[in-house]
C-alpha cells in the first residue's frame, strides 16, 4: 500500500500539471480567476498550493438571466493555436504527425476525441438555476473507471443482479449507476423509477428480478419497499440496498432493514453513495458491520483532492474534524472545477487513516453530511428569532419507529404576502401509533434539535401523503417544500 507521503507529492505534481496544461490554457473562467487575483499558475506545486487560488461556488458557474452560457466558461476549450502552444510535447508531436501524415481534419478529429462534448448532466439545485456538466469522451470512460472502484469499495462482484430504480433523468446518479454495471460488467435492469414504471410497477419488477442489489433514492426505496412488504412480496436474494441522490439519514437505514428483514432478507447491507454533479462522479462506502455503523465515502486520490474547511472562515480544518467539503479535480476536460465549495458539511470531515472496513488507505468523507445553511437548498429567514435549516427534519423524523412518512411545507398563514411563516407538518403513522403521543414526542424531539416546532402537524392516511409527495409522478419528491415565495 502506498504511503500518505507519497501521494502527497504526487498529487501536488498532478496539480500542477492539470492546472498548466489544461485549466490555465483551455478554461475561459479559470485563466480569468488567475490572470484578475494575479496567481501565477506555474507556482502551483502542492496541495498546500491550493489555498492560494480563491474558492468556486455554484453562484460562480450557474447561467443567470444575463449571462444564460455562462456554465460553458468552465469547460476546456482548446483550439489548434491554443494547443500548439499549450499543449505537453508529447501530444503536440502527435497531433502535428497526424496533420503530416493525414489532414487538418482527421487531426481536428483528435482533438474531438479527447475535448469534445459527448454527454451532459445537470444539477438539481433549487437554490440557482440548473447548471449543465459537459463531458468528453475521456470523462465518461473515468465514469466507468469509477463506477468499477464503487463496486469494489461497495462488494457488488460480476455474479449479482442489480434493480436500478433512479429516475431516467440528466442526472449523475442515474449515469452512474448505469456505469457501475457496465464496468463491472455486472446485470443491472433500469426501471426509471416511480414516474416511469409507478410504484406497482417497480415492485413487480423486484418481485420477478428478486435482484441481490436495490439501488435508488432514499424516499423512493422505502416506500416501495414498504409496498412490497403489504404485498407480502418476499426477497430471497436481496443483500444490499444502495441508496445515492439524496442524504441518507442513519434511522432510515434501521428501518429499511427491519422491513427486508419482514420479507425473508434478514442480513441486508445499506450502503450510501455520495456524488455531485460539479465532480461528475460519486464515491461509495464500503460494507457496514451494521445499520448504526459508516467508514464513510471512500474518495479517490489519484483523481482530486478533498479538502475540508471551517464554513465560517474557509480556514481548513484538521483530519475527523467537521467542516464544508471543498473539491478539486486533478483530471478532467470538458466542464472541470477546482476548490468547489460544495456546500456539504461533514460532520466528522475527512479521515486518512486505513479504513477499518476494508484496510484501503484513502482519505474517507464522512457520512453524516448536513447542507450549509446560507449556500443550501433551503435559506429560511427567521421563524420566532431562530435561523431553521429545513434540511435537518430528515435525520429527526427518520428517526420515529412510528412515523411512516412525513412531509414539511413552510407557506404563509392564510395564503397572505405579508403573512406570518407557517410551518406544516403532515404525518403518516404505522397502524396502531396513538396520533397524540406520536405528536407530542415529534414536537419535543424537534425542539430539542432544530429549536422550532411546527406550527399544525397533522395526520394523514398514507395513501393520501405518498400522493402529496409525489413518489410516482415527481422526478424528485417533495420533501421539504417551501412555498413562500410561490404565487397561489
Ligand atoms: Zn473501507
């Protein structure tokens, strides 16, 4: 195994090479951030390095209503001219003797095959509009390079059947998903998930397939499990579920393990898979002993750095120690970023000692990660003096044995502009809960971790919550959904 030193040195020569023979010369925005902070691009030459090129955010790279393309300014764009002078000797030489001994195109070819746009995914932030991922070629055979390390890291081996139900969608869970299969190579069936095949359908495709592997998004997995049990469907193969797309709370994997338990699949494994579009790939974490137990996102050294930072003052924090996750690509054409506030919190950070699960030496992102409250997906202004990330009722309603579902919707008392926030809290509960007690400790528990309670929360038939939710008919479910600035 190599030592942590090692690498060191390694990526900062990795860094350097990346950030002078292809973001400074090809990338509009990224030669723009150097030549304006006046950061010369030949003195990058080791992680520590890092910390002298300003941060990148989302609000940097998605298109506004002024600047519409501005997402193409991160993706590399050499030309000819840009290539005879950029370019290592190496390439040079070998695309000036394909022009000798062929043409001008068959060389503009080349340059297609390594920079050209094949394939594009968005984000799915609600906070800034979708920004779209280019990659080339290279790019997607590094999906699969990837997608073959997730199925190592996570034990999915060539001889296992898989039941895929992430949405089809542009979307970076579902792409790479399909290449973990195609790289293993390993059977995968793609259902599209709940809009395309609905709940029924998923089910019966699980009932048929009786895969050893179930992957999709957290809600969607549950609630057809949940299914799948009232049917008294019985998964005689099921080993794993890989859930990917959205957090995965700790109470929800308890819980997705009692129900497959219900249904003869007592030993199951849920393992969660972290990604973001900007890194056009995701990482696994390998086996748990438990539903209680996480060795974390195994990362991939060779192709990034991690670096973990106080939220408050960018300052880094030291290995096990919470902070925002910041991304830097080490490869890459088509759209590439470099220190990316991702705005994910880890809780306990990155770790680099060997993984007590499965001894690899990488550095481990945790797996508690939480949402930065002024960059998230949710910004609530204050409800009775106290700042609410929305984002945090997913570990805590998880978290109730008697809850089946639940959603929030934060809206304005009586429909009115000016009105006050209201926040409502629907629940679904398990057949025999007494409605009052369930209420009274969701408020508690609430108080106690957020600081806020809902202002209703009220009960509602299960049928009649999935609906509201939308697990057939969104491409994402609605959660959490804020509809204060939305007109009536
Ligand atoms: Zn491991």
């Amino acid at each position: 195994m190599r030592p942590w030193a090692d690498w060191h040195a390694e990526r900062g020569a990795r860094l350097h090479r990346f950030v002078n023979e292809q973001l400074y010369p090809y990338s509009p925005f990224y030669r723009r951030l150097f030549d304006e902070q006046k950061v010369d691009p030949r003195s990058i030459r080791s992680v520590d390095d890092l910390r002298r090129i300003p941060f990148t955010t989302k609000h940097d790279i998605a298109p506004t209503a002024d600047n519409p393309s501005r997402h193409l300014e991160i993706v590399l764009q050499p030309d000819m001219e840009k290539l005879r002078k950029f370019a290592p000797k190496g390439v040079l030489a070998r695309l000036l003797l394909t022009r000798m001994l062929h043409d001008g195109e068959t060389a503009r070819e080349e340059v297609r095959r390594e920079y050209g746009p094949v394939h594009v995914i968005f984000t799915t932030g609600r906070s800034a509009q979708p920004t779209q991922f280019v990659y080339s070629p290279i790019d997607f055979e590094r999906l699969h390079l990837v997608g073959r390390r997730i199925a190592h890291v996570g034990g999915i081996e060539g001889s296992m059947r898989s039941l895929n139900v992430f949405p089809f969608a542009p979307h970076l869970a579902f792409w790479q998903t399909y290449a973990v299969g195609q790289s293993v190579p390993s059977l995968f069936v793609h259902t599209g998930g709940g809009k395309v095949l609905g709940t029924a359908g998923n089910v019966g495709a699980l009932a048929r397939m009786q895969p050893d592997v179930l992957i999709g998004v957290p809600g969607f997995v549950y609630h057809m499990l949940r299914q799948a049990a009232s049917e008294g469907v019985k998964l005689t193969n099921l080993r794993k579920v890989a859930l990917g797309g959205e957090r995965v709370p700790l109470g929800l994997r308890a819980k997705l393990g009692e129900l497959c338990a219900q249904m003869d699949a007592p030993d199951i494994r849920v393992q969660s898979v972290l990604g973001f579009t900007e890194a056009r790939h995701c990482w696994a974490e390998c086996v748990p002993p438990d539903h209680a137990t996480s060795y974390g996102f195994h990362t991939y050294p060779d192709l990034e750095i991690f670096e973990c930072v106080d939220p408050e003052t960018d300052e880094p924090v030291g290995p096990g120690e919470r902070g925002e996750l910041v991304y830097t690509a080490l490869e890459g054409r088509g759209s590439c970023v470099i220190r990316y506030k991702t705005g994910d919190i880890a809780d306990t950070g990155i770790t680099y000692d060997p993984c007590p699960g499965c001894g690899r030496i990488v550095p481990r992102v945790s797996s508690t990660l939480s949402r930065r409250s002024d960059v998230g997906e949710f910004q609530l202004t204050k409800i009775r003096g106290t700042l609410v990330d929305l984002n945090n009722f997913l570990p805590v309603m998880s978290s109730f044995d008697e809850v089946v579902e639940w959603q929030v919707i934060v809206r304005k008392k009586d429909g009115e502009a000016l009105g006050l926030d209201e926040i409502v809290l629907s629940i679904a509960l398990r057949d025999g809960a007494d409605p009052e007690t369930v209420k009274r400790k969701v408020v508690a528990k609430l108080l106690a971790e957020m600081e806020v309670a809902p202002n209703v929360i009220e009960v509602l038939p299960l049928e009649r919550l999935t609906e509201n939710l939308g697990l057939d008919t969104q491409m994402k479910e609605l959660r959490i959904r804020d509809l204060r600035g939305a007109r009536a």
